[in-house]
C-alpha cells in the first residue's frame, strides 16, 4: 500500500527575518553600507562614500558571499554561511537580504549570536578606493562589492544592521 502525504513546511518569522525551508535563515533589509566617511579595515584612514555614489553602484555585485568576519571572496571555507540576495538601494543605503545556512555549525552559530543581540553589523567587501590629492582625501567610486562579512561591535560603518 502506497500512502501519499502533502509536503510542506512552516514558515516563522519573528520580525524582518524568517527561517525558510528549515535551513536557511534570512534577514531581509540588512542595512550593508551607509553615506559618511568610514575607516576600511586595510589601512584604518577614512574613506568618503558618497550617496550618489552609493546609490549608482548598489547592485553592482562580483560576489555575494557572506562570510564571518572579513574573507575576501570566500578563501577560507569554512567562513563561509550564506549569501547575501536583492542588494539594492533604499531609504539612503545600500540594502540586502542576509540568506544565512543553517545547515552548517558557523551557520547555526551566526544565527544564535544574532538572535541573542551580541551580533548585529556587517562590514561589505569591496574594489579598492581612490585618492583625490587635491581635497587631501580617499574616496569610493566605481564600486563592485565582492561580499559581506558579518563582524562584530566595531563596523567600519557605524551605521550598518542586520536587523
């Protein structure tokens, strides 16, 4: 006897993010970068993101890897949890839902940090920036980002949010 049962699963949600499919969890409107002068994580000097800038190049992506902490381009694979998808431009920043696997222990982990509040910023990887000799400044133009790092209580951008 053959028994034919419906497949379905829950969807929860416990406000701008939702477990989907039971092992991804996503953030949605992730804010990944915000106009101001922020310190990269290189050299540590400011670097000016404009918001006509940011706005022209939002979804502007080599890569959309999520990481924890900052690995460019996913090298060490064992950072890698999830993928960041809809990157775009709103509500003056540069936005993006957080797709995070929680199929994987860092996974679960980045999930559980995030969840108990010790955890809320991110920091974007990105093409390098330039120097304007005449203003006596670095700036970002011409921007691809090349992923997310989830990071912890110090973001280069102040301004950045998970949820």
């Amino acid at each position: 006897m053959k028994i034919n049962l419906p497949f379905s699963y829950k969807v929860k949600t416990y406000g701008p993010e939702r477990l989907y499919k039971s092992n991804v969890r996503i953030y949605e409107g992730a804010t990944l970068l915000t106009p101001g002068s922020w310190a990269d994580s290189v050299t540590n000097a400011p670097v000016l993101y404009r918001s006509d800038i940011l706005k022209k190049y939002a979804s502007n992506w080599e890569d959309n890897i999520l990481t924890l902490g900052h690995d460019p381009m996913g090298s060490d694979p064992l950072k890698v949890v999830g993928t960041v998808q809809n990157q775009r431009w709103s509500n003056g920043a540069v936005i993006g839902d957080l797709y995070i696997n929680t199929s994987t222990q860092n996974g679960r982990d980045a999930v559980a940090l995030i969840e108990a509040g010790l955890i809320n910023n991110v920091s974007v990887e990105m093409t390098k920036d330039y120097w304007d000799s005449v203003n006596n400044t670095r700036y970002a133009d011409n921007i691809r980002f090349q992923g997310v790092a989830i990071v912890g209580s110090h973001p280069a951008c102040k301004n950045t949010r998970i949820k």
